[in-house]
C-alpha cells in the first residue's frame, strides 16, 4: 500500500531533495552506444528541458541537475 507524500517528504527535516531516474536494460539516456553505434546525444537537451518545465509550475526550485548517458540526478528545493 501506498504512502501520503505528507508521511514521505518532512519539510520540517529539509526542503532539499536528491532525486535520481535510471535507465534500464543497457538503454541509453544520451550519449553515444557503443554496443548498437546509434548517438542519443539529441536527447540531452530534451530532457534538461522537461526537468525546468515543472520548476516554473510548481512550487520547486531546481538547485542542481545532471545528465549522464543512463541516468540523471536533480536536487530540488521544496517551497511552502
């Protein structure tokens, strides 16, 4: 069963979070696939954009962001 973001996320604790999304099955993200010699890198600039868009909607501030050809990492500041 599923929890309440309340009993999840503590602003109390600190309104800073790390996220990270992977990749899996040897997929690629970005970059270049040495294994099918395909190029992914036109998807970095895609995803560095969806990962802004929500930050101007909601109430997050993006601290921090990287993406890797398999995953990528944020840090997000939570406003109240």
């Amino acid at each position: 069963m599923g929890l309440p973001r309340s009993a999840l996320i503590s602003l109390r604790a600190t309104p800073y979070h790390h996220c990270v999304s992977r990749c899996v099955r040897r997929a690629f993200l970005c970059g270049w696939d040495d294994r099918t010699g395909q190029c992914f890198e036109h998807r970095r600039q895609w995803n560095e954009e969806k990962l802004l868009t929500p930050a101007q909607i909601l109430a997050l501030d993006v601290c921090a962001y990287s993406v890797t050809s398999n995953h990528y990492h944020v840090v997000l500041h939570i406003n109240q």
